[in-house]
C-alpha cells in the first residue's frame, strides 16, 4: 500500500471514530447509551429514585463535569441498562420574583447550547392574565403554568429542553436532554413491558 493511500485510510479512520465520539458524548461528560455500571466507573455515585415513567433513574453526584449551581441531576436508563434521558435542576435563586437571575442564567446557558446544538423553538410566554401581567410577580405566574419560559435546542442525536420553573418567589433552571435512539429504544422496551403484563 502506497504512503499516500495509507495516510488517507489513516485520515479516514480518524475522521469517523471522531464523529462516533461526537455522537456518542453525552451532557456532564457522560456517553449515551452507556450502562449504570460504566457510569459508576467513571467515578459518580448513583442513588436509586423512584421514577418509572423514565425507566430505572437514579439521582447522581460526582459527576466527571458539572456546572457549579446543579442542584440535582437525575440519570434514567431503558429497560437494556442505557442511557437516554439526563435531568438536571439548578439552586433556587431565592426571592427571584422578576425572574431577572434566572433569565440572565437561561441566556448564559442558552449562548453555550448554542454552540453545539441548533435552537429549534423558543417558547417566552407571558401570562394574558392581568393579575399574573405583572413583571413583579413572573416567578408566581411560572408557579402557576400561567407563564411558560422554555427553549428546545437539537442535534442529530439527541433533544434539550432548557426551561426556568418557580416555587412561587424562587426560581430555578432546568435541563432536560433527550438521546433519540435511546428514547425509541425505551418507549419500544415499554411497550414490550405492558404487553408482557396482560
């Protein structure tokens, strides 16, 4: 094999196992699909949480990155032990009832999603209520699903939902990363659950 056709195989090799780490590097420094045990070897602690809807999901801490105002993170795994939804919720940003904390972090997070993933929808929807019109009280109208302030950013494998949520004066931000193939595979795995239960 010639120098030149073997540093184009070389080039092309590399190329792709970079585009399969891409596709499979998860939010936090975890990896998609990747198993409760290859995430505790990583070095996290996982603590079992009772939320079905989302498969087996575990509170996790130790995380190999993290942002500094994390509350919790949640990790829920399909019915095949993968990895296909990570939840994460910030600290309280206490007395936030202009929600002027929260929504300068939301823009923060919402430049760096940016960067990697394509903005596909942007939901900032004041109430129409006037009690809840007033900015004093944005907070209390989250609180209340009379606000909703929510954008959804994409890749080719996965979904995120950033948001900002309140418990009434106190507002918080809140990740949500869907893996695609992940999801279809636990709905699928569900599914095949229920049918088993008749």
């Amino acid at each position: 094999m010639s120098l030149l056709l073997r540093l184009t195989v070389t080039l092309l090799t590399l190329s792709s196992s970079v585009a399969i780490a891409q596709e499979d590097a998860g939010p936090f420094g975890l990896t998609w699909l990747a198993s409760s045990e290859d995430v505790v070897a990583l070095g996290a602690t996982l603590v079992p949480m009772d939320l079905e809807s989302f498969g087996q999901s575990y509170i996790a801490t130790n995380l190999p990155k993290a942002l500094s105002d994390i509350e919790a993170v949640v990790l829920s795994f399909g019915y095949d032990n993968t990895l296909w939804r990570v939840a994460a919720l910030s600290s309280e940003f206490e007395n936030d009832r202009y929600g002027s904390q929260a929504k300068a972090r939301y823009e923060q997070l919402s430049a760096s999603l940016s960067k990697s993933y394509s903005l596909t929808d942007t939901y900032e929807v004041t109430s129409t209520d006037n009690y809840f019109m007033d900015a004093e009280k944005f907070a209390y109208a989250l609180s209340k699903d009379e606000t909703f302030w929510y954008s959804i950013f994409e890749s080719d494998v996965a979904e995120i939902e950033l948001s900002i949520d309140a418990n009434y004066e106190d507002t918080f931000w809140r990740l949500i990363y869907t893996h695609n193939q992940g999801k279809a595979a636990f709905n699928s795995g569900k599914a095949d659950a229920e049918v088993d239960a008749l």
